[in-house]
C-alpha cells in the first residue's frame, strides 16, 4: 500500500491547515496516511554558527525521511504575514543543508487556507516558485478562503471549492 505524509506548515495546536491537510490526506483512497505535526520536530532557529558547533539536529533528519520513505505528499501552508510560517521556513532550511533537494520529488498536493479571502495565496505563490528548485513535483494546489466559511469536517461547504479540491484530489491520485 501506497504511504503519504500529510502536514501543516505550522506549529499552531489548532491549525486550520492541518485540519485542512488532514481531511484532503484522508479522501485519497488506498494509501496509508501518515499526519506528521511539527511540534514533534522541534529544532534551534537555525543559523550555520549553531550547525557548525552542534552539526544538524536529528529531528531535521527524521523529518526528512519520513518524506524520502513517503509516496507522496500533502502540506497546507500556513501564511504568516505574507510569507511561510516560521516553524516551517526553520524545519525547511534545516533539510535543506542535508539534502538540496529535499522534497525528493515526491508529487505533492500544495494546499493553503486562511481565515480571509485570499486563502494562503501568496504563501502558495512563494512555494510554487521555490519548492521546485528543492525536488518539488507539484502535481495539484488547491487554496481555500474564509476557512471558517468554507470548511467543514464532513467536507468543504461551497459546491464550487469542494469541486475544485476533489479534482486536484484526482490529479494527485494519479501521480502517486
């Protein structure tokens, strides 16, 4: 059976991005889900004098190879002030002085979602041009607005974004 690892670009314990990466993980059919928090990969901020004195911390490795180990990948990203979230640009640069390429290109399904109108999309704009350039395969994004509008644990309340999600659902479907 096919494993993905799902996961939130935030630290928060009541991420609306996580619940958004976890629902979208478990409408993919046959795979076995694996919802990754990054409060358990905590890492220093990092700095190259912290990883010349101390080297890369193991949590940044065993983030790492739970990707290298995954079929695919979902991640939400959270936007804080136009940008990726702290914890995420931390645990991200990390795995990068291991591995250059550190999304090993896994195809991935890039997700955001916001309390506003915009949904995360500057931060998906950021990752859309970044991430291919560290072994990204983004197969499908998808960006929800007003959250608390739109989202539902039974599924997305709009007709027309539960439509959208469910076909870059299909689309990710297929490349793993």
């Amino acid at each position: 059976m096919k494993k993905i690892i799902a996961f939130a670009g935030s630290n928060s314990k009541q991420s609306i991005n996580k619940k958004l990466a976890a629902y979208t993980a478990n409408q993919i059919e046959n795979v076995e889900v694996i919802l990754l928090d990054l409060n358990d990969f905590e890492l220093p901020l990092y700095g190259i004098d912290y990883e010349i004195a101390h080297g890369i911390p193991d949590n940044a490795q065993q983030f790492l190879n739970e990707i290298i180990a995954s079929d695919g990948i979902v991640l939400s990203l959270a936007e804080h002030n136009g940008a990726y979230a702290t914890v995420f640009k931390n645990i991200f640069d990390w795995m990068s002085r291991i591995d250059g390429k550190l999304w090993s290109n896994k195809p991935m399904l890039l997700m955001a979602t916001s309390p506003g109108g915009r949904g995360g999309a500057t931060v998906l704009e950021i990752a859309k041009g970044r991430f291919p350039f560290m072994g990204g395969n983004i197969i499908a994004e998808f960006s929800l607005p007003f959250f608390g509008k739109n989202f539902s644990e039974d599924g997305l309340l709009d007709a027309e974004l539960n439509e959208a999600l469910t076909n870059e659902i299909a689309k990710f479907e297929k490349a793993i």
